[in-house]
C-alpha cells in the first residue's frame, strides 16, 4: 500500500513539474480571460454563453493534460527502460499500475480543481453584468459538470493506463488513447441514430449489432458531458448522479485491473 | 549555416511571404465568401463532429450567423433568398445542438417575421423553443403574436398566449388579451398591445427603434380605423376613401405612414399601407 501510495506521489509530483502543464494552464487563463469579451458577440443568454465556454475550456485543458502528458509520463518508463528500477523494488507489477493511475487522478482532479474555480470568475462577472429573466442558472449544477469534467478524465486515464501496458511505444498508446475518446465521445449519439430511425439513414442489421458492441465496450463518454445542463441550468434528474459515478466507478476498475493483469504477463526486453 | 546567412535566408523568406500574401489572399476570399455561408451540415452529422463540444459549437454557429447578418443588415435589399435559407438552416441546426439557447429562437424570430415574410420558418423555431424551454413564457408569447398578426390564426395565438402566461413572470394581462382574441376583437388594438409589450422587453436598441417605428404606424392606423368607425356612425355608410373622412372634417389630415408608404381604406374595410409595414428595399437589386 506505501508502495502504491508514493509510486502516485511521484507521478503526481513529476506531472505538476511537467512544463506543457503550465502551457496548457496559460492558455485555459487567456481563454476565460477571452469569454467575458467573446459574450458581447450575444444577445441575451450571456450567462449561458459564459458557462458554455468556460466549462468548454476546462475539458479541453484537461484532455490535453491527460492526453499528452498522461501517455508520456507512463511510457516514459518503459522507453526509458526507468521501469526496471522501480520493478527491482518491492513494487508489484500491479502495484506500479494502479500507483501510476493514482498519480495521474491527483493531477488530474488537482488541475481541475484549479480550473474549475477560476473559471466562475467569468460566469460570476458576466451575471453581475447582463440580468436576464429569462435565464436560470444553477452554480451546483455547474460545480457537477467540473466534477464530471474530472471524473471523465480519470476514465481517460485509466483508458491510457490499459493501452500503455499493452503497446510498446508513447506514440501508439497516444493514438489509441484518442480513438477510444472519439468513439466514446460519439456512441451515444450513433446509438441514438439507431433509436430514431433516422429517415433515408438504411442500416443493416449487422451494423446494429457493431454500434451495440461499440456502445457497451467503449466508455460512453456523453454521460460524464453536463455542459448542456449546467449552461442552461437545467437540473439533473433524480439518480444520474449516483448511477453516472456507479458506472464510472465499475469501468475504470476493469480498466486498471486490465490493465494491471496485461503488465503482469508482459515481457521486457 | 553563418548566422549572418540565416539571418538574410529568414528576412529574404518574410519578404516574400509579404509580397505573396495579397496574390494568395485574393485567391481564397471567393473560395471563403462560399463557405461562409454554406458549411453547415445537417444536424446529425453535425452532433457527431461536435464530440463533446455541442454547446460552444452552438455558439460558434449563432456567432457566426449574428454577424453574417449583422455585417449586411445595414443593405438588406441585397439579401437574396439563399441568404435567408442559410441563415434559417444555421439557427436550426444551432438549436438542435442546444435546444435550450434562447438567442437563436429569438433571433429568428426578429429576423423571419417581419424582414423576410417567412412567418413560418420563424414559428418552427419558436416551437422548438416552447417545447424545450419550459421556463420560458416569451417564446410562446412570440408565438402568439405570430400566429395572430401574420398567419390570422386568432384561435391558435390565445391558446400560445394562455400556456404563456402560466408561465413564471408572465404578463397579467394575457388571459385578458388571449379572451379577446378568442372573441376576434379589434385587431389593431391587439397588435398594439403586443408591440408595447415587445418594446418594454427589448434592450437592443436597433430592434427598439424596429419595434418604436411599427407600433407608431400602429397607433396611427388604429387613428384611422375609429375615424372610420365615427364616419359610419355620422353618415350610416362606409366611407369611400380616406379623403372622405378628411373632407367631412373628421380627421384634419391623413398621418403619414412612418415607413415611407401610404395609408389607403382596403375593399374589405380595414385599413392598409402601400409600405406593408416594412422599410423599402431597392427593387432594382433584390
């Protein structure tokens, strides 16, 4: 348990000192900089707009935090062969997995954290500024989507942590990493498609059965995305909350125990 | 390399990259005056592409439409019909990825009323808007009037007017206003109280001045309208024109339309403009 406990210490310690870290900050501070000008392009609804794009900012800064610096801080070890020191310790294999994957959530819910609270700066100035009666707007609703925001990081994650135990190189997991992002980005629409039956839209029964498997293998990551509902202030439906974590909770442990089990049986050169 | 050297290669490469640039920009300003308008996918593909940015790209298309329009609206005889089809297709596709955007309803509703005629097209949006924003009571107050002053669907605008007001913040007055309509009661009268409602709600000062000029034509042609009440009260028979009720010494002079046009006695009674209540436009061009 020490061990897994300073293995994310280190991850954790190495990400923050990481210098895109602080790239990606700067930028996610001039674009929240940015939405409180951005707002005088609208009409009525500025609140909403502020919310869009600040939430908006926040999950693109923590993708690319964990994309990049996720998939570079695990592989590193591996490439630079700095692994074996580490499993020369009384580290198991899976041990090092999950201290790794712990490392990165710190990071992860940290930066967000950050984020989240600089980015009410925005959507409080913008509300003092324009009142609109028609628009409702819900601060715990909005701290849920950041919240959300994190735990769909710490999904990607875990979905790095799993490619990286089974490929060789940084640049494979990398791509993997994002392709398993854009199909958990999309299948709940697709899915959707397949629902409506959508006019002129002819699929084939063995489609169907694929966009099935699509939408229950891969993270349906739609779910983790409150921007909608915090931006207009819509309130949750009773249980989301609790359901969303339960299911986030069951496929990142199948995630780190897979990719736990992979590293075990894996061969170092 | 010398230093020396790279520094000439570096300010030789800025040089030219200054002297191409307006050859190259030349050459992308059509191809990009193309996309402006007519990069917008359908809806559902639209929602694939987004990812898990719906929302900002919602707003990135409204951006874009708002200052299409805005960028011409200071000559809107050049607007052709494509235009208006782009702009309509932009706001439909914005509200399918965010249905619950007031801007786009409400902009569509400015613009496809009374610029355009296309009432219709201004009305499928708005009842996208009532259905998804269930808090909002000005959309289907919107729907209302549209129903009642363009499509003269008086049953259709109270029942919008009646979900309107059970709506939090609504105006008291429109269950007295939806029972008028109900009953078909003068018409202008009702417009006027719209329009005094619409300009009460109104911040932007552009559409303020839109909505202060319409309901002064109103004002003027209600005016007219009791005179003509008065006419056939005095002499029991319509009159025969305008100037009629001017030379029985009723009214000192016909008020002029604000929009430029002329008020004239229709054949069936009601009173009407040469202008239809909208700013002229240059034919020669449209």
């Amino acid at each position: 348990m020490n061990g897994i406990l300073s293995l994310a210490v280190i991850t954790f310690k190495e990400g923050i000192r990481n210098r895109a870290l602080f790239g990606i900050f700067i930028m996610a501070l001039l674009a929240f900089a940015l939405t409180v000008i951005m707002t005088s392009l609208f009409m009525r609804d500025i609140v909403r707009i502020a919310a869009s794009l600040s939430l908006t900012t926040i999950s693109f800064s923590g993708l690319l935090m964990v994309i990049f610096i996720g998939t570079n801080l695990l592989s590193k070890d591996i490439d630079k062969r700095t692994i074996y020191m580490v499993l020369s310790r009384p580290v198991s294999r899976a041990e090092y997995i999950v201290g790794k994957f712990l490392g990165l959530c710190f990071l992860a819910a940290a930066s967000i954290a950050f984020l989240g609270i600089i980015s009410s700066i925005p959507v409080f100035i913008t509300g003092i500024g324009y009142q609109n009666s028609m628009a409702i707007f819900n601060w715990n609703v909005y701290f849920i989507a950041v919240l959300f925001i994190a735990l769909k990081l710490m999904l990607i994650v875990s979905v790095i942590m799993f490619w990286s135990s089974v490929t060789s190189t940084s640049f494979i997991s990398l791509i993997l990493t994002i392709a398993v992002y854009i199909i958990g980005s999309t299948n709940e629409v697709v899915k959707g498609f397949l629902d409506q039956k959508i006019e002129g839209m002819n699929i084939t029964p063995l489609m169907t059965a694929v966009i099935k498997c699509v939408y229950y293998i891969f993270p349906n990551l739609s779910a983790f995305d409150l921007k909608l509902q915090a931006a207009n202030g819509l309130s949750l439906a009773h249980g989301y909350v609790l359901w969303t974590s339960l299911y986030w909770v069951l496929y990142v442990a199948i995630m780190v125990s897979a990719a736990a089990l992979m590293m075990e049986r894996r061969e170092f050169p | 390399m010398k230093p020396k050297w790279s520094f000439l290669v570096l300010v030789f490469c800025i040089a030219g990259y200054a002297l191409i640039f307006p050859f190259f920009e030349k050459h992308r300003y059509p191809e990009r005056q193309v996309q402006a308008r007519e990069l917008i996918l359908p809806p559902h593909v639209m929602k694939l592409l987004a990812l898990e940015f719906r929302t900002v790209t919602a707003d990135f298309l409204f951006a874009r439409a708002s200052q299409y329009y805005g960028g011409r609206s200071y000559r809107p005889w050049a607007w052709t019909k494509n235009d208006y089809a782009w702009l309509y297709n932009n706001l439909r596709v914005t509200t399918e990825l965010d249905p619950y955007f007031e801007d786009p309803y409400y902009f569509g509703n400015a613009i496809f009323t009374w610029d355009v005629g296309a009432v219709n097209e201004a009305n499928s949006l708005l009842e996208k808007g009532v259905r998804a924003r269930t808090w909002d009571w000005q959309l289907p107050f919107y729907l209302g009037f549209n129903k009642f002053y363009f499509l003269h669907k008086n049953k259709e605008a109270a029942d919008d007017l009646l979900l309107a007001s059970k709506r939090q913040g609504a105006y008291d007055f429109l269950p007295t206003l939806a029972a008028r309509l109900y009953n078909s009661e003068g018409r202008t009268e009702a417009a006027i109280v719209f329009l005094t409602a619409f300009l009460k709600n109104e911040r932007d000062a552009k559409i303020r001045g839109k909505y202060a000029i319409r309901l002064e034509a109103l004002k003027r042609m209600l005016f007219i309208e009791r005179a003509v009440a008065r006419y056939k009260n005095k002499t029991k028979k319509p009159p025969r024109n305008l100037q009629a009720l001017v030379q029985s010494g009723i009214i000192s002079e016909i008020p002029e339309d604000p929009y430029g046009g002329k008020f004239y006695l229709n054949r069936d009674g009601s009173i009407k403009t040469t202008s239809k209540l909208a700013l002229p436009a240059n034919p020669e061009k449209k």
